[in-house]
C-alpha cells in the first residue's frame, strides 16, 4: 500500500503542480485479537457505503462480500465467506440468516445515533 500510494501521489502531486501528502492518515492497521473484535470489525466494513449514505443497506452495495456472505449471490473462487459464517451457526442456511441479522442490528443502531 505504501508504495502505491507513493506512486499515486507523486502522479497526481505532479499533474496538479502540487507537493505533499494526498492520503495521510487513511489507512490504518490494527491488531485483532479477539474473534468477537474480528466480527465487529466485519460489520463496520460492511455497513461503511451505509454511513456514507451511499446505499439504504449493506445488501444494495454489489461491491462487498455482504452479498455472497449472506447467500443472496454465489460467492466468487477468491472469496472464503466458511469462516465467518462459522462464528454464527455450524448449519450453513441458519449461519447465513444470524449474519443477515447481525449486519440489520448494526445498521439499526446506526440510525438510532
């Protein structure tokens, strides 16, 4: 990431006769060490398009695992949604109605605030 966005700044610096930092601060790493975190973090990432009010829910933005995650579409070769489904349910169908709703619960409390 460092070095593409290197590269992209340095372009884009010189198009606009610019000099600086286009990115700072954006990306972030940060260590999870509890599954129960890695959940959460799971629905924050879904539900970002949700608060940038750029979709009424998760399942309206194509470009997330939500969709193949919450078996509403087939899940791409590259795409491992097993794990996630697994903290749920061990029964795939029932796995993938607690995620449908643990996403909603997460998008409840959004409007709430």
């Amino acid at each position: 990431m460092r070095h593409i966005n290197g590269v992209f700044t340095q372009r884009i610096n010189h198009l606009n006769k610019r000099s600086g930092h286009l990115l700072q601060g954006r990306f972030k790493s940060v260590l999870v060490e509890k599954e129960s975190y890695l959940l959460e973090l799971a629905r924050y990432v879904m539900l970002n398009p949700v608060r940038a009010k750029m979709v009424r829910s998760a399942k309206d933005w194509r470009w997330s695992s939500y969709q193949a995650t919450a078996g509403q579409a087939e899940a791409p070769e590259f795409l491992t949604v097993r794990w996630i489904l697994s903290q749920f349910e061990p029964d795939l169908a029932r796995a993938q109605h607690a995620y449908r709703t643990f996403v909603r619960q997460g998008e409840r409390q959004r409007d709430l605030e």
